[in-house]
C-alpha cells in the first residue's frame, strides 16, 4: 500500500531559497512540545537549585530504586524503538503495512503500560517505608516529577490507542498513517524528558 | 563498513539508533556504580544523556531533516530554561 497523499494544510516556512512547506499540524505539535519544555524545563531547573542550595539531598536520594529506574529507562528507550518503527512502517507503506503498524503500536503501548506497572510498584515500595510526597522537599520534587511525567506517558497510551483501534479499520489506516507522526512526536518527546529524569533524580 | 552504514535507512537505522541508546545507558550506569569523584561521575552520566537525547531528537524525530526554524522553536524555551537556571543560581542555591 502506498503511503496515502496529505490532504493536511501546509505553512511555509523561510523565503527564497530556503522555502520549505511542512504540514501544519506538524508545526502545532512541534509548538507544544516547546510549551512542554517550558513545563518540565522549569521543574527540573528548580529540582536542581533546590539540591545544590540542600547540599545534594545525598541522603534522601539514597532511598530511591536506581536499579528500577534504569529498567524502566530500558523499557521507555525501547517504546521509541518501536514506535519508530511504527512511523517508519507507515511511512514506506509496503505490503501488510497496517498489520506491522498495528503490531508496533501495539508493542509500544504495552511498554507504555510495563512502565506505569513498574512504576506504580516502585510508587508503592516507597511509600512502604514512609516516603510520602510530604516525607520532605526532596520527596516532594521526586512525586512532582515523576508523577507529571507518568501522566505523559498514560496521555500517550490513550493516544497510542486510539491509533491502534482506528488501525483496524481499512477506511481509517490512510488517516492513521498520517497522525501516527504526530504520536511518534509526542512519544519521543516523553522518552527524552525521561532521559534527563532519570539521572537527575537516580544516578546524582 | 563506511559504505554500509551510510546505507542504513528506514528500519535498520531505527535499530541501529536504539542499540547507541542502549549502550550509553549502560555506559552511564557503570560510571556511576565505579569508585570515581562525584563531579566526574555526575559529568560523564549528563554527558551521556545529552548525546542519548540529542540521538532520539535527530533520528527518530526526524529534527535533521526539518527547517532551521523548527530547530529555533524546540531550542528557545531550552535557553530561556538554562538562561533563568544561571540567573536564579546566586539567589537560591548560593544562598547563606
């Protein structure tokens, strides 16, 4: 199957030359996930001059599961994989196109899900010995963080999802072919801020 | 070998990409278990992420192939960011 033609409104962007048309939702997305730098830029900025000014909160940070951290970073850089190669199957639209896609996005929402399971766990093993989001600072940052990143990663679930059902419909995959870009965008941009999460709250 | 890896397109290079995040996860992980000073440690941990998120931004969101525009529309709140870390840092992680 071919990849199907954009019916999307394009915006152009330089002059001259160096004019180039890109859709415009592509140009939306790439809008919000700048917001979304603002929102979890200033957080982590904050956790930061907040530990330098608490001498490193090495004793708190002490308590946290680095070993579960590094495998659910395994996990969450394996999700880009495969949403990759969901995006990159829509793109090339070779034979059983939809059925790979549908295979790929499936793969990534059930990493998308191993996550949050392992970080419910991980949620509920602090919680066990006490550490609240109101056991200090540190904890407090730690929940703020971890917990507005986790509701990312349940948003790009439900929009996973959403593709992987409209997938199975063959009225519907030229659509998803176009939106799963979008999806990829956000997914990616999920696995980055994690990227930095990780040895910010983990490894430091 | 050079000749191959310029190849690489579509599904080989998604694969390609992820075994180099992989690595430098595991690379990132031993410099951090290993007996070496913090400052080091930490550097070489960050140094890592920067290239793993640099890798996931041009290669699987596809920022290489885009217009230097969209380059300053992801890049602007990551400067404000560092821009207001810097400003903010005497006030309140140098404070007595």
């Amino acid at each position: 199957m071919e990849a199907a033609p954009s019916i999307e409104t394009v915006v152009q962007l330089g002059d001259g030359d160096s004019i180039r048309e890109i859709p415009a939702p592509r140009l939306a997305i790439w809008l919000f996930l700048a917001s979304e730098i603002m929102v979890f830029g200033g957080l982590l900025s904050c956790f930061v001059l907040f530990r330098i000014a608490h001498g490193g909160w090495d004793a708190e940070a002490a308590h946290v599961h680095w070993r579960i951290g590094a495998f659910n970073t395994l996990v969450l850089l394996t999700s880009s994989l495969t949403m990759a190669l969901a995006c990159t199957s829509a793109k090339e639209g070779k034979e059983g196109m939809a059925q790979r896609l549908r295979m790929f996005l499936g793969f990534t929402i059930l990493l998308g899900m191993t996550f949050l399971g392992v970080k419910a766990y991980e949620y509920s093993l602090e919680f066990a010995k006490g550490f609240t989001p109101g056991a200090g600072l540190f904890w407090a940052f730690y929940y703020t963080l971890t917990g507005l990143h986790s509701l990312h990663v349940l948003a790009g679930i439900i929009l996973n999802t959403t593709l992987w059902i409209a997938a199975a419909r063959a009225d519907l995959v030229p659509v998803v072919q176009r939106r799963i870009e979008y999806a990829g965008l956000y997914w990616h941009f999920v696995d980055v801020v994690w990227i930095f999460l990780f040895p910010l709250v983990y490894l430091t | 070998m050079q000749e191959k890896s310029t190849h690489l397109a579509g599904a080989s290079l998604d694969i390609r990409i992820w075994e180099w995040l992989v690595g430098l996860l595991i690379i990132g992980l031993i410099v951090f278990v290993m007996p070496i000073p913090k400052v080091a440690a930490v550097s070489l941990v960050f140094a890592a992420a920067i290239v793993k998120a640099v890798l996931v931004v041009r290669k699987y969101m596809h920022l290489t192939a885009e217009h230097w525009l969209l380059y300053a529309l992801a890049l602007t709140p990551v400067v404000l960011i560092v821009g207001m870390a810097i400003a903010l840092l005497p006030d309140i992680a140098f404070r007595q």
